[in-house]
C-alpha cells in the first residue's frame, strides 16, 4: 500500500492487525506512526490501551505478550515498535503474525534501511498485514517535493528557491519539511516564497555558502573563491569540511561527465547529469569550459585524498581550515 492509501484507510478507522513500516526515509514512518499513535485511540483510552516499545531494549516475548492481551474499556489496542532495526529477536514475531489477535493494532517502525523480504516474518506480513516501504527520493525529485508540500498548505515557491532548499538540505525529507515548517509559520496562505525569503530563514548566507564556492570554482573566480573559504575557517561549525568536500566531489564528478555530453541540449543535459532542473545547467557548462577533462579527472582525484585527510588518514596535525585552503589553492590552480 502506498502512503496515502494507508492514511486514507486510518482516517476511515479501516485498520489493520499488523503493519511493517520500513525503508531508508524516516519521514513517511514517522507520519504514519505518529498518525496512529494521536489518532486510532481516544486520550483517555490511550493511558491503557497504547504501548511504545524501542526495538534496542525489546525481546519478542514482551511484544508478544503485549501484543497478545486484550483491549480495556476500548474496542481495540495499540503497540507501537519503534526502531524495530535494533531488535535482536525481531524475527521472532512471526507466530504472532501468523495468529494475530485482531482487535490490537501492532505497528513495527524499521527505520533507516528495507527490511528483508525473504524472511519468514515478511512473508507472514505480506499474508496477514500491510507493509509499507518508505524510499528515498533521488537529488532531482526533491525540489518537486518542496512545491506540493507548500501546496498543500496553500502556499507557493519560485522554481529556484525550491532548487535552492533542495541542494542545500540534501535528500532528508524530515529535515526539508521541518525547515519549511518554519519558514512558513507566519506566512498568509496565498503567499509566494522566493530566493530571498529562503536565504533569510533558512540560513543560508547569500554570499558565503557552499553553492557559492562551487560556482566562484566553477568561474575561476579567485579572489571570490578565497573570501568565501576565509568565512568557512571562520566559521567551522557552519561549514565543515566534509560537508564542503562531499558537495565539491559531486558538483566536479557532473562536470567530469559533462565533457562526454557536450552535444545536448541544456534540458537532456540536466536530466543526463541529474540535476534537479535546468537552473543550475549554466554553472556545470561554465566549469566545463574553464576545467579540460583532463583537469577534472585530477579534481577529483585531489577532493578523495583531502576528504581521506580530513579524516585523519595521512595527516600530520594539518587543521581542517589550513586542508581546505590548500585543497582548493590546488583546483584553482
């Protein structure tokens, strides 16, 4: 079942005696879950009938026999599994799920990573219960993400500044819609977000972030590239150098490939390298033309050796602000 389905079903209180919630993105479990946990149960019946359980500190017998006794003063019950990934003896559900007792409603959260569906628990989930696989999103369906969540709310984004939060928050779906979640909090329903709105409130500093550094690479702008990386030493805790390294190794391993691309057009090209939307394709071509093949070969091979360093490997006492301004003097360079 997908997610809106399940929701649909909740909210028509059709409930399930089991449901396996798992995958790599956290966001869709923990809406699910958090949905039945404030809603499948009055208050006054939850103090009874409602139990949480972590998977670190849980054996299946406790779950069990948990799971196994019936509701007081309520039509049902609800046992919540958290962090089922942790449980060492999470397998040992299956005779419970072979012989559920219909009136509990058993939810296991198997966040982080897929569960594996040959076992025997799977198999008798799939049979008796629903599962729910929550997945990642790719890089480029992230900022069509951003515009229907905001819609759903009555609000919109420019292109752009959708692009500009998506390239910035990565991937993680509970990072992105609690970073909106703020930005919109005192915006009127109708409003329009721009680049500017997000840059104030997401803190995201105009000038001075990682996407500027990898555009003022990406121009051979020198003395742009070194007031940003002065800002970054200055500002450690803000710019690590992993998170810096990790970007540039992306953005320089799209440009690498570019080179084998020159002869398409700018939307086959971003849909080729990736990209979220063709905003970005003029900075890629830019690069390519200031960095030969040959150069972002060595490129990238210079962003694996100081992301190496940065981690300890090979490195005698060099800081991470004096690695940085070394690593990127030598792509310039």
């Amino acid at each position: 079942m997908t997610y809106k389905e399940i929701l649909k079903d909740l909210k028509a209180k059709k409930y399930q005696p089991v449901y396996l919630l798992h995958g790599d993105e956290a966001y869709y479990i923990d809406k699910i879950s958090e949905y039945i946990e404030q809603h499948v149960l009055t208050e006054a019946e939850q103090s009874f009938n409602q139990t949480i359980i972590y998977g670190k500190e849980a054996e299946a017998k406790t779950i069990i026999d948990t799971a196994s006794r019936y509701p007081m003063m309520a039509e049902r019950q609800v046992v919540i599994l958290k962090e089922a990934q942790e449980m060492r003896t999470l397998k040992d559900l299956q005779p419970y799920v072979e012989h559920a007792v219909p009136t509990t409603l058993l939810v296991i959260c198997h966040k982080h990573k897929k569960f594996d569906n040959r076992t025997k628990l799977a198999k008798s989930l799939k049979a008796k219960g629903v599962i729910f696989e929550s997945k990642k999103l790719y890089d480029n369906q992230v900022s069509s993400w951003i515009s229907t969540y905001l819609r759903a709310r009555k609000l919109n984004i420019d292109a752009d500044a959708a692009d500009l939060i998506a390239e910035y928050l990565g991937t993680s779906l509970s990072k992105v819609a609690n970073e909106l979640d703020k930005l919109v909090i005192n915006l009127p329903k109708g409003s329009s977000i721009n680049t500017q709105l997000v840059q104030d409130n997401i803190g995201i500093s105009k000038d001075y972030n990682v996407f500027e550094l990898q555009k003022s690479l990406g121009q051979r702008n020198v003395l742009k590239t070194q007031r940003i990386i002065d800002y970054f030493i200055s500002n450690p805790k803000k710019n690590p150098i992993v998170v810096v390294v990790a970007t540039l190794y992306n953005f320089f391993s799209k440009v690498y490939q570019s080179h084998y691309l020159k002869n398409l057009s700018d939307n086959e090209l971003s849909s080729a390298l990736g990209l979220r939307s063709a905003y970005f394709i003029k900075d890629y071509k830019l690069a390519r033309k200031n960095f030969s093949l040959p150069k972002s070969q060595e490129i990238i091979s210079l962003l694996k050796e100081y992301d190496l360093r940065s981690k300890g490997v090979e490195n005698n006492g060099t800081t991470s602000g004096e690695l940085m301004r070394e690593m990127v003097y030598k792509i310039l360079h």
